[in-house]
C-alpha cells in the first residue's frame, strides 16, 4: 500500500486488541494514527486463521466486557462501533471428579449450584457476596480511573476526587482468594482445585497468589454476559479495523518493526524492508519483554529492568480439532475439563484443558455436520526452547495426551471422528504473534506484585507510551482493551499540552 505520508501523530506497533483500541479511539478523535503490524492478520491473541475452509480461532475463544462500565461496551460507545456478536448461555461447563459444574450467569441460579456441588452454604454465599460487589466496583472504577497507576501527582488527586465510598475494597489487594475464603469459613478441598483452575483461565495464577481485588472480577466472569462471535474472534477485529481506517487510520500489515528511536523530538520508527516513519507519539502494543530488542540506550534499559521485574509469564499448547458434530443437542460453548497430575506429560503444565465449541450452524467456521474444537492448557514455554529436547517427540506427545483426555471426558468426543487436527507450542507461537519466548496471556496476577509496580502506560520517557496484556489492567480482551483506552487517554491529554506550548 502506499501512502501519502510517513509523518504521523501516532504510530501504534502492534495490531492486538490493546493498539487497536487505541488506534481507533484516537483516530476518532481526529488525529493521524498509523497501525503497524507484523503479521498478515490482526488481533494477535484474539485472532482466527483460516485452513482447508475451516475457521480456527488463535487463542482467545470466551468474551465478555460489553455490560455497564465494561471495556467493549466504552469502547463501542466512543468509536460508535457494533461488534457483531450472540449473548450464549450458560456460559461454560466445569468438569471436575465426575462433576459437571455449570456456571449459570445469574448469580443466585450460579450459588446455589456451587452450594450444590461443594456444600458449606453461608460460607459460600457469603464468599460470592463479596466476589460480586468487588467485581462491580473494579468494573466501574477501573474505567473512571484512567491514569491508574498514578505516575504523577495531579493523578494521585484524581485518584482521590472519585468516589471514596470505595475504599474499602482497597485491603482486598492485600489477601489473596485463598486467604478470604478460608477466613469467611470454606475448607472443602476440592472447591479449592476449582477456584485454582477457574483462576489460571483469566488471572493466570492460582487462589494462593492471586490478590482477591483481582480474583473477584476474574471469578465473576461467567457472571458478566458471555457472547459468541460468528465467524471466530476475526470478524471482531475486523469490524473494529474497517472503523479505524474509515476514521482515516492507516494499517499496514506485514510490516514489523524492527526499531524505534527519538530524534530531534520526534520518533522515527524503522520498520518493513527500509522504511521509516515519523510521530510524535508512540504506542507500543507488543509486550514488554519485546522493548528492549528494538530500542537503545536509556530506553533500552528501561525495558529491560521493567522485563526482569516480571520474568515468569506463561505459554499455552493449542490444538485446533475439527470433527463430526455428535454432540449433545444442549451443551455450553466453552468447557474447562480438570485433570490429574497423572494424566500430564511435559508441556502440560495447568491441572486442566480449556475446550470450546464453534456455534452449532456457524457455516463461516464449519461446513454442515461438523464442528470446530479450540484446545488450550498453560504451558512453560521454557522447555520448549531447549535445543536438547527432541521437538516433534514433545509436540506429538501431549497432542495424543489431550486427544486421550477429550475421548474420557469431554460427551461424545470419542465417537466423534477427527477431520483434521493442528497444534501450536510456545515455540510456534512466538513465530505467530512476535511473543519473547513464546509467553502468552499476560503477567500473571501475583500478591507479591503491588498495584502501584505495574509498568504504567506512560513510560519515562515523553512520547511514548504502552498498552496491552503486559501492562495494567491488561488481562484477556476487556483488560487489554481497556488498556488501549487508558492509553488513549493519557495520549490525548499529552498531545493537546504538546500544541498548547
Ligand atoms: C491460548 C490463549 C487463550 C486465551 N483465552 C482467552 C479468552 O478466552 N478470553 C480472553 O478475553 N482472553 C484470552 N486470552 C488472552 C488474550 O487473548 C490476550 O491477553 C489479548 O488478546 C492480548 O492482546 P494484546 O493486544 O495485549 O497483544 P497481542 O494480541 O499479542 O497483540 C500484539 C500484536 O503485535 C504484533 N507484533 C508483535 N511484534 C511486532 C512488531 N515488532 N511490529 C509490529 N507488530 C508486532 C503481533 O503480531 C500482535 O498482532 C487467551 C490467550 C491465549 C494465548
């Protein structure tokens, strides 16, 4: 594509789900925003691809945030944008010990299930009490909130003019889940394993480590309204990228950056074969385990020290299966499936498989008869580096593992014939989406890390700016979106003070 220019004011690297939403919300509000992305398609994480007529989704499958005071609901009011999209209920089956756990959206239909499965009934009303009036506040405080953490004094203020009727949730970022349930009265074990593996899909910790301010929203989850996109997560992006570039955005694709640098006040952004572009701002998108290889000097250093802060992040083993479509006429999209350290191999590294389902009669993604499986489990991306380990071996290993666990414990499965099956490691993944090292899905929530030590949007150094699953809040779409409009934000108000002076 060519374009007019190559002077911008805002370059966003990276089209994930946090640039894009940056990039559109700026791009609305009349600035001249280019979108760089290294792959063919966008929406990183929460993308699909296409193969032999089947639509795959990347990585994400579950989506949630378009109810009040959540992410994609601000997002498609402030760039005036329909995501198309089904509300589907219930929003996921937990199959744990020969249990099947269904976790209904209403919350009094979803407590007395829980009660139902793990007993200690006031113990656990009480418990998912307090998880949905956290979760509310988190919601609605994170978004008015925009500059949080605070990196200056004036947003120390502003933290403070908002509404202190919700303080008290505050000491809640000091006790992990583990700690609140146990002290409200919940002993039964096997409530626990649920909690840790519920935990892993969207804080990517367990109840030990996560904080419960945290906890709370990511528990609540199935609580929130859950929908489908037709077509795979793609048609989301796509919709939102069409916007961008009605709003006068330009996209390119296949053009990575290779390194970005300030001169003379402004950023020149290296990237593609030879080119060069220049903005006042830049976003970053990529992770920032990414940053240190494309900068130099003090930003460089930057980068690096913000990375070894935050050294353990996960990787995921994906399989995308398609099969025939026998499965029950009434069963969930999404299904957590536990499973016990016995029936592990390496590369396995979470207690269960995530499975989701392509809607039954969503053509775009499956002919007639079929339907499209997404698999996923935590993997340490570690091992699979390892220049020792022999690849193919591994990678075929936990392929026929999960296809054993799928045919014991997912309905049908095993009488369903598999058409064609693909599958991804963190090695493969870092070759997709540009990922260090493979790490998917964000930094995990740990108590040891305060809410003030996230890497804030705003970096030290003027101009240039972040967003996305590695800097706060950002976890799973709403978080990075969310992400994308904090940093919308912050670049608004910096951009405005440049013209004044
Ligand atoms: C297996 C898996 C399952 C998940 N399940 C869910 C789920 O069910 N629900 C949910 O909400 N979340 C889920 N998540 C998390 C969610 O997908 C991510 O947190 C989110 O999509 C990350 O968005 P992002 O914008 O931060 O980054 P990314 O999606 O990683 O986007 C970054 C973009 O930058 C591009 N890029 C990288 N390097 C360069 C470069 N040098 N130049 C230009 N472009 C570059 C990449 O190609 C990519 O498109 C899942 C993640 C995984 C991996």
């Amino acid at each position: 594509m060519n374009i007019k220019s190559q002077n911008f004011d805002i370059i966003v690297a990276g089209a994930g789900m946090g640039g894009l939403s940056a990039a559109t919300i700026l791009a609305k509000k009349g600035y001249s925003v280019l979108l760089l992305e290294a792959s063919h398609l966008a929406g990183g994480c929460s993308s699909s691809y296409y193969r032999k007529g089947y639509i795959f989704e990347s990585g994400a499958t579950t989506l949630i945030g378009f109810d009040e005071h959540q992410p994609l609901n601000e997002l498609e009011k402030l760039v005036d944008l329909q995501i198309p999209k089904e509300p589907i209920t219930p929003p996921m089956k937990v199959h744990l010990n020969g249990k099947q756990i269904t976790r209904w959206k209403d919350k009094n239909r979803w407590v007395r299930e829980v009660i139902r499965h793990f007993g200690e009934e006031k113990e656990q009303e009480q418990f998912w009490e307090l998880i949905f009036q956290i979760s509310d506040v988190v919601w609605k405080a994170a978004l008015q909130n925009k500059t949080f953490p605070p990196k200056k004094l004036s947003e120390w203020f502003h933290l403070f003019r908002n509404d202190l009727s919700d303080v008290w949730i505050l000491p809640y970022a000091f006790n992990s889940v583990k700690q609140t349930a146990s002290e409200i009265g919940i002993s039964n074990p096997e409530f626990y394993r649920f909690l840790d593996e519920q935990l892993m899909i969207t804080a990517q910790a367990y109840s030990e480590e996560t904080p419960f301010l945290f906890g709370a929203p990511a528990l609540s989850y199935t609580n929130s309204t859950n929908y489908y996109v037709p077509g795979g997560l793609i048609e989301m992006v796509k919709v939102l990228l069409s916007r961008f570039e009605d709003l006068g955005g330009v996209f390119l694709n296949r053009e990575a950056v290779q390194s970005i640098e300030k001169r003379n006040g402004s950023y020149h952004v290296y990237a593609g074969k030879d080119n060069t572009y220049r903005a006042n701002v830049v976003i970053s998108n990529l992770p920032v385990w990414n940053m240190a290889d494309l900068t130099q000097g003090k930003i460089a250093n930057y980068f690096s020290g913000e990375s070894k802060k935050y050294d353990k992040a996960w990787g995921a083993f994906t399989m995308g299966i398609v099969t025939d479509d026998i499965y029950p006429e009434v069963m969930p999209i999404h299904h957590q499936i536990h499973i016990s350290p016995e029936e592990k191999v390496m590369g396995m590294d979470s207690d269960s498989l995530f499975v989701s389902f392509s809607k039954r009669g969503d053509r775009a993604r499956a002919k007639n008869g079929n339907r499209v499986l997404s698999v996923s489990t935590h993997s340490s991306p570690e091992p699979w580096f390892d220049p020792t380990l022999d690849y193919n071996k591994a990678k075929h290993a936990v392929e026929e593992q999960i296809k054993e666990i799928l045919k014991d414990k997912l309905p049908r499965f095993s009488q369903a014939g598999i058409k064609l099956l693909f599958s991804s490691t963190p090695v493969s993944w870092s070759k997709w989406v540009y990922r260090k090292k493979g790490r998917v899905g964000g930094i995990p929530q740990n108590m040891s890390r305060s809410l003030l030590d996230w890497t804030p949007a705003e970096t030290p150094f003027e101009g240039l700016f972040l967003c996305g699953d590695t800097v706060f809040p950002g976890q799973g779409i709403p978080g990075v979106t969310l992400s994308g409009i904090n940093v919308s934000y912050r670049v608004d108000k910096y951009l405005k003070n440049l013209r004044q002076n």
